[in-house]
C-alpha cells in the first residue's frame, strides 16, 4: 500500500543556452568617443522554479507491539530518520506485568476447564454404553439414546481445547511483550506516522508508528503549462523534504499529456 509521507519542496531547474560575444559592426565617423570594451563569455543560464508535490512510499511497515498496552515513553516524531533496531517507543512495563498475571490466570483457568471438560466427556460415554444397551433391548426409547450420544460428542471436549490454546497464546505474547517492551524499528527509513502518545494506550487497530523505506519512494507534483514543454522524462530535478532533512537529485519518470481539470496542472 502506498501512502503519502509528507509534502515537500521541490526544485526544478530548467537549463537554457545562451551564447555572448557576437560581433558588432561600429559605422566609423570623424569624432569618437572614448569607451570600455569587455569581452563576453559564453555561458549558460537556468531558470529555478519551485514547486510543491508528495511523495508515495513504494513500501511502508506498520509497527504493532504484541498486544495493546500503556506507552511509557515515545522517541520517535514524524520525519525522523531511523535505523534498523533503534527504538521508537517504550511500553509501560509495569502495565505489561499486570496483563501477563491476567493472561496466565486465564490461561490456569481454561486448562482447569478443560480437565473438568475431559471428566464429563468421558462419564457421558460411560453412561452411553449402558444406554445403547438398554435402548438394544427396548428398555429406553430412541430419544433418550440419542440425548446419551449427544452428550458423549467430543465436539464440546474440542472447544475447551481451542479455548486453553487461545489463552497460552495470549499468556505468551503477553510474557514475550515483557521481555520487549522496547519496540525497535524492523526496517531503516523514515518516520510517515506517529499515533500515540506517553501515557495512553498503543493498539493494533492504529498502528502506533509507520516507517516508510526512504530508499524508494515516488514523487508527484504538479506543474504549469508555461513549463510543461521544458521537462521531459529522463530530466534530473532537486527534490529537498524539509522535515526529513532530506536533499537529493532525483529523474523524472513522466510527464502528462494533459493538465488537471481542477488544478489545470500537469503531474
């Protein structure tokens, strides 16, 4: 998924030829005026344009921790650059304990019940044998029979064992949140978002920090008609994002046949 990291202020210079120091012809006359004379070099001269575009990430990383818990301390603000395993931010570990406490109580729990599960199943099947018996010799009738069936089902034994792997599931991530409560960065680049703040709660449903691979990213902006004949694709630019510290020669890739309705820009 792409997606916008900041606005920036591009810079495109478009380079135009312009020689000095053709000759002059000078009608003699009787009287002359004394002058001074300076040779013209040839040179060339641009023309600097500045403009404002976008960039789109080709490839950004959602930065989640295991599981929800409160932030203790955030190091990161959108447009820092980064590396790989610097730590963006620092969960309340205190709050992580707690939560682990939590998860192993269920955990405890749903093992308990499982075992409590496993003794029922098993009397339900014990109690089955002796109903088919009865129900084969037509002392029972077929409704109690398979009332008897119903009960022996693992089908009930098999959910109490989801249920005791979701809450290992759980009290694991909650013990390996302890032991990384720093939350590093998995890739290097550049900070696009930041949703959380010291104090308050990082879930998963907004990811708390977004990195963008500065190394590849697309740049759009858009420009007027006076210029659009003087760029084509292959030409280099400047392109400088401000809040990332960021300046570097960049090729454009193309230029549209025709302008936006809106902005009558062409991208």
């Amino acid at each position: 998924m792409k997606k916008v990291l900041t606005l920036l202020l591009i810079t495109v210079f478009i380079f135009t030829g312009c020689t000095a120091g053709q000759e002059t012809k000078v009608n003699e006359e009787e009287a002359y005026t004394a002058v001074e004379v300076e040779t013209l070099m040839p040179m060339d001269l641009y023309i600097e344009n500045l403009m404002t575009g976008k960039v789109f990430a080709d490839k950004d990383v959602f930065v989640i921790p295991l599981m929800a818990g409160k932030v203790e301390r955030v190091n990161v603000k959108v447009g820092d650059k980064v590396e790989k395993d610097d730590v963006l931010f620092v969960m309340d570990k205190d709050d992580i304990e707690k939560q682990v406490n939590q998860a192993y109580a269920a955990y405890e729990a749903a093992k308990a019940g499982f075992e409590v599960s496993a003794a029922q199943i098993q009397s339900a099947k014990d109690n089955l044998e002796r109903i088919k018996k009865l129900y084969e010799e037509g002392a029972v009738p077929e409704t109690q029979y398979e009332q008897a069936k119903l009960a022996a089902s693992d089908e009930s034994l098999e959910a109490a064992r989801m249920g005791v792997e979701q809450a290992r599931v759980a009290y694991s991530n909650a013990a390996s949140m302890l032991e990384n409560a720093e939350v590093k960065a998995p890739i290097s680049g550049v900070i696009s978002s930041v949703n959380i703040v010291e104090g308050e709660y990082a879930t998963s449903s907004n990811p708390p920090v977004t990195i963008v691979d500065s190394d590849s990213v697309t740049i759009e902006f858009g420009i007027s008609a006076s210029l659009v004949n003087k760029v084509k694709a292959g030409d280099k630019t400047l392109v400088e994002i401000s809040s990332a510290g960021y300046k570097n020669e960049a090729v454009i890739n193309s230029v549209s046949s025709s302008a936006d309705i809106m902005t009558n820009l062409y991208t």
